[in-house]
C-alpha cells in the first residue's frame, strides 16, 4: 500500500488475506456509532477491543481518518486495559476459595471431591464477578487467532501510520512507523518511510520512541546491562541485570495470570466430540492450562522481531549476574546468584567451580557462606518442575502434546517411554548453543514466511525452521497426480529444445538436454491445434494457483506479478554421465549477483533485479538426481534440500538469503514450473499476458486470479530497486552467474 503527498512518498504494507477476512467476518452494515457508543461503552465498562479494530480498519479504507485514528488507538488502549484488568483479578481471586484446602489434606473419597469442587467454584465465580464488574460480556469473548497475530506483528500501527500521515500529524506517524518497524525490522518499505520522517520538518527524535516499550522492559533492562559491561561498569551492570531478572519474572507471572483468567479452549477439540468424561476433560482443560503457563517462558524470551526465543533467558541472566557482583566486590550477592543458577543445572561444573572460588574468596564471612538461593528463583524452578511432571504424565497416558520451552529440564522428570526422544531433541539444541547459533540473515524483501495456506488439500510440509533460512517454504498437494500426468503429457509433445523462448540451449552443462515451454507457445500450439487447448489452459490455471498459494503464505506487502513463468525439463543424455562432477544449475541468486569469495551479492545487470518471489512446481520424481539446494552466501555450505515430486511446490525469496542450485540429473527427466514474481507492474510478464489476450479474442475465459494490488491512492508506485552503482568493482571475481534462471 502507498499513500503520498505533493513530493514525499511513504510507503506501508498490510496483510491482505486478513483484510477481507475482517469484512466477511464483520457485518459492517451495522451503525458504527454503535461501537463508541454502546452500553458497555457507554456505562465505563470495557468492550470488544476486536470489534473496535475492526471498525478502525473500516474507516481506514473508507478513508475516514479522523475516526479511524480514534478507533485504532482506542483498540489498543482498550486491549491493555483488559489484561491489566485480568491480571488485577487474578491477583484479586487468589485467597478465593483458600478455607477449603485444608479440607483437601483431611477429608477423603467423595467428600474430598466435594470440596475440591466447592474451592474451584469460589474462584470461578470471584473471577466472574470481577471481570463483570469492568468487561462487557462481548468484551470477555476471547478474540480469533488472526486478531491476536495483528497485535502480536503490531499491525495497528501500520494503519496508524498511514492515517496519521493524512491527518498531517507527522509526529505520531513516525511512531507509529517506527514502534511497527522495531517489531518487523526487516520491512523494508517502513525503513523507508522512518527515513524520510527523519528528513522531514517538524519531527525530532522523541517521535522514534517504541510505544510498546513497557511490555519488552526486560530487553531494555539486558541491553543495557551488556552496555555496562562492555565499558567494565560492573556496578552498574550489577544494577541493570539484577533489574532485568525481576522484570523478566515480571513479564512471565504477567503472562501466566493471562493464561489463567483469559478463556481457554480445550485441546484439540477435546469435550466438543462428546468424547470423554468428566475427569478426562477436566484433565485435558488443566493440561491446556498448565502448557499456556510453560508456553510464557518462550514469549518472554522472544525479542521484538525476532522468529526464535533466546534459550535459558533467565538462566543466562543469572550468570552474568553472578559474575558481575564478583567483579564488583559484592560476594554476598555473587554466591547468592550462583546458588541460583544452580537450581537450572545443578552439577554444572564451571558453576561448581565458580562456587568454590567465590567460597574460598568469603574466608570468614560466615554470614556470606550461609547465603542461599533467591526465593523467587527457587519458586519459579519448584513451580516449573512440578508443572513439567504433570504435562510429561499428560504425554505419556492422555495423548496431549506438550513442547517443553527450557534446555535445563532435569532428565528424571522425563517419563522413560519418552526419554530417548528427549535426550535426542535437547542434544540438537545444546549443539546449537554450544556452536554458537546461526545468527537468522535479515532480507529485506518485506515478505514474511508464515502466512495462511488456504487451498484445500495443500499443506506446509517445511518452513523456515526446517529448510534452515529465511523466507523458505515447502507446499506439498498443490497439483494431483492427473494433472502433473497432463502437463507432462504437454511437454513431451510441445516443449522445444532450449530454453522455449529462442530456443538457446542451456548453458549450464552439456551432459543434459534441456527442453522448455512457456505458457504464449502452449496457447500458439493449441490454436494451431497441435495441442488440447484445455492442457495450455491448466499450465496458466497451475501458475495463478502458485501466485495466490504464495501471496498469502508470504504475506506479500503488495501486489504479486507474473515476472517469468517457463515448463523446464531436463534429461539425462545416455551414456554421458561417468565421472561427471558439474551440477544441472551452478549456485546462484535469482535477483543479484552472488561473489561466494566476499559473500556479496551485487544488484546490477546481467541480474535479474526486478524479481521478488521465485518458486518451483514439480511434476515428477522418475528420475536420479535433480534436487534443488539451498546453501550459504559461500555458495558452498548446503542448509536445505528438496527432492521433487508430483504437486510439491517450492517458494522463496529471491534475494541474497537464498542461494540454491540443482543437482546434477544423472538418468531420467526432470519436469518443473518454474515462476518468477515482482512486486514492480512496469516488469511484469508481458507475453503472459499476450496469451491471455489471444485467448479473450478467441472469446475464452480463463481462470486467473484477482492480482491483490497495492493499496492506496491512484498513481503510487512503490520504490525502484537501486543497484549497486560500483558495477565495475570485483566484476568477474569468481561470481557465480548464468543465464536464464530455470530452478
């Protein structure tokens, strides 16, 4: 989306999926006064803060922005008031019910029942009582997931921006841009847009303050910590760490009464089958529970921004907690430290060790040498382990699943049944901090892996995590097996030797035939009647259906063009395959030219620098060899694999992050769609088009997806791509290049 004024462009993305998800699921037609206004509204209680963005976005495209800078706003400021109110009646219902467990340690059999029940219901209903002193019944429904994502990414304040930036308020868009950014630093049309704020009249430096500071206070708190200590200010940094901890089991607690008063769904439809009895589903809603509470340890442990938690967050404070009160003089408070740290991994020898040097460092300060754990950190490890043992049970003999968030469980609170599963999982991720982990590559592209796939029978076979980058995924059931049949079918009767286009033949090895169909040359044939028309038509259907497909899993900023769409089939050539060492396609990047010796990766011709997305749609799997790779900027350094089959689709970035390559196929052919997309309209794919105006000419129709396009004012282009101007430093260094890119 764009939005511009006289001379300055800025520039904000939204989640389109989501968008015509909010109006299908919101009757807009109802009076919107109805919203600000209602009883619940109306008699200081707090409403739906869902429906009241819902509402916002309304008035943001109806271009309303007076009222919709007051109902984003009041979205937000109306969430924080529910959880503070939340929290405030957990705290509040606490002692509720509390004269009845010492009956639990007396009473037996059905009577203990009793009043086991009798303690629950007192806090159910002091819980009710309080939020229904302050929440409207709509209020308390809990949100949809896709709502609890806009707030979680802070998409609010990318609406915000826009509209402030028409209201004129430059001020508060440059917040709002900017408090978006930190938690999408990767986005690149915002980093635009917090630059040109920066140039701009009017706005200073308080306006880049993140709005949501408050609940991220621990991170600030651990950076400057780190700070401190990288100047050799332990005193300070002793202040800093020992705040950061406090604020983290802050933020955790805060995140665990969530949990506990918010409403709860029961596990994998549990209780809504008819399945079940009452033990069973009061067990499966506990467990629920009990999974919500340990989950906190990864959300507090996520930075703003970041895909993955930062393990032993709270464990690693303590040692570098410890460690400054040494080198501070505070041994009191280093043993103290220690000693906690010891609760997480008891027989850690460097700890032991340290003890024993700060022990002999004591000498006679008997006080010191008595120093024991802090209470808070021994409650949160008690509490944790007693948590662990009960949803470890729930695996074992309940069937309910549970990812434990912390690498310091102990291994006998890990049934036996499910130990060496464990034992197998926490080795990968002690490699991983013991190695030190691969720092995530940041791409710019403004794509963000992780959307909704909406096609029935298309699932996410690999994501980021297990293709090993960033802005990878892997779609398996995009084609059935019929209709990969068919468009082979195409190809052995209409694909031409080279590349389909001029008939070049590859130029990345000759112990391969290389033959190649685009979708202009399918339609030619098929009004020639050389080939079904219906066969041409299903090789377009296949290329809209990867588009939408991946506009959504992507989460694209703006609207997706056809750059290149090209049929590929590569065979072996008999009796030329012994020894050979080459690959069917050398390591590249799609949009850049890749220098494996600087790792760099150079934005200039012969490049084709307008592409964005790029994916492969496979056909078959009767071949040898012929997998597509991913590896390191080395170009050397394999992260990811995938062999083809039928209807499995490939999507990515087509930036830096992504260099990949094709093994060499060595007996076989190998068939593929390979596409291209772009984000720039002025490059899209004119011969695509050409086709699908031969066809209108013919009076036929054909299935082609609506292109979402930018949203925005009428004559908004979105930022031209710069290369790198030094085109002629390094050139020919080694880079690994080719011609047309075929996957």
């Amino acid at each position: 989306m764009a939005l511009f004024a006289n001379h300055n462009s800025v520039y904000v993305a939204l989640h389109i999926p989501f968008i015509h998800y909010l109006f299908s699921f919101f009757d807009f037609t109802s009076p919107v006064a109805g919203i600000g206004a209602s009883a619940g509204s109306a008699s200081g209680l707090i409403p739906s803060y869902d429906v009241l963005y819902y509402t916002g976005v309304r008035a943001y495209f109806s271009e309303e922005w007076e009222k919709a800078a007051e109902l984003l706003e009041k979205s937000m400021t109306t969430r924080e008031a529910l959880f503070r109110t939340r929290r405030q009646c957990h705290e509040e219902c606490l002692p509720a019910g509390h004269d009845r467990l010492p009956k639990l340690d007396t009473e037996n059999g059905n009577v203990w029942d009793l009043w086991a029940v009798d303690w629950v219901q007192r806090r159910a209903e002091c819980v009710r009582f309080c939020l229904g002193r302050a929440v409207t019944p709509a209020g308390q429904l809990p949100v949809s997931a896709d709502i609890e994502y806009e707030f979680s990414t802070r998409n609010p304040y990318n609406f915000l921006q826009v509209v402030y930036w028409n209201l004129g308020k430059v001020q508060k868009a440059a917040s709002a841009a900017h408090t978006f950014f930190v938690a999408n630093p990767s986005h690149l049309e915002m980093r635009n847009n917090i630059e040109k704020y920066r140039r701009m009249e009017g706005v200073t430096e308080d306006a880049f303050q993140d709005r949501e500071m408050e609940t991220e206070k621990h991170w600030v708190l651990y950076d400057s910590a780190l700070t401190s200590e990288a100047s050799s200010d332990w005193t300070h940094a002793v202040e800093k760490w020992r705040e950061c901890v406090n604020e983290t089991l802050r933020q955790t607690d805060e995140c665990r009464a969530q949990c506990e008063v918010a409403s709860q769904r029961l596990p994998e439809n549990r209780g809504e089958d008819g399945m079940g009895g009452v033990f069973e589903k009061a067990a499966a809603l506990s467990l629920s529970l009990l999974s919500c509470q340990q989950a906190c340890v990864t959300q507090v442990a996520t930075r703003p921004g970041r895909i993955s938690a930062q393990e032993d967050l709270l464990p690693t404070q303590l040692e570098h907690l410890h460690s400054a009160q040494f080198k501070a003089g505070d041994l009191g408070g280093a043993v103290c430290s220690l000693q906690s740290l010891l609760l997480f991994y008891p027989s850690d020898k460097d700890s032991l060790s340290n003890l024993e040097l700060y022990t002999e460092t004591l000498g006679g300060d008997t006080e010191a040498h008595g120093t024991k754990p802090s209470q808070e950190i021994a409650r949160y490890v008690s509490r944790s382990l007693q948590e662990k043992k009960l949803l470890y049970f729930g695996m074992e003999n309940l069937n309910f699943n549970f990812t434990d968030p912390d690498l310091w469980t102990p291994e006998e609170v890990v049934p036996e049944l499910l130990r060496d599963t464990w034992r197998a999982e926490k080795e990968v991720l002690n490699e991983k901090m013991k190695g030190g982990e691969k720092e995530v590559e940041m791409d710019d592209s403004g794509f963000y892996a992780g959307g909704p796939v909406a096609q029935v029978g298309v699932t996410i076979s690999m994501d980021d995590n297990s293709l090993n980058g960033t802005n990878r995924v892997m779609l398996d059931g995009v084609l059935d097996q019929k209709e990969c049949d068919t468009v082979l079918r195409l190809a052995t009767t209409a694909a031409s030797a080279g590349d389909g286009y001029r008939e070049r033949r590859s130029p990345h090895t000759p112990h391969e035939k290389f033959e190649g169909l685009t979708v202009l040359r399918a339609v030619k044939l098929a009004q020639d009647g050389m080939v079904n028309q219906s066969d041409a038509k299903l090789l377009h259907e296949m290329g809209e259906r990867v588009r939408t497909l991946l506009h959504s899993y992507f989460r694209s900023p703006s609207g997706l063009h056809f750059s290149d769409t090209h049929l590929v089939c590569r065979s072996a050539i008999t009796g030329d395959q012994e020894g050979r060492l080459d690959l069917s396609h050398p390591v590249h990047v799609d949009n850049c030219l890749l220098e494996p010796e600087t790792r760099q990766c150079w934005r200039e011709p012969p490049a084709f620098t307008h592409r964005d997305l790029s994916a492969v749609l496979y056909l078959n799997d009767d071949f040898d060899g012929g997998e597509l790779f991913f590896t390191d900027r080395d170009a050397k350094t394999v992260t990811a694999r995938v062999k083809p089959t039928c209807g499995r689709l490939v999507g990515f970035s087509s930036g830096p992050v992504n260099p990949h390559g094709v093994t060499a196929v060595t007996a076989g052919r190998r068939c593929a769609l390979a596409l291209w997309f772009t984000k720039e309209k002025h490059h899209r794919d004119m011969e695509r088009e050409e086709a699908e105006a031969l066809w209108a000419t013919d009076g036929q129709s054909v299935t082609k997806g609506g292109e979402v396009k930018e949203e925005g004012r009428e004559g908004t282009a979105s930022p031209a791509r710069s290369g790198r101007s030094q085109s002629s430093r390094s050139r020919g260094r080694g880079r690994v290049t080719g011609g047309k890119d075929e996957l």
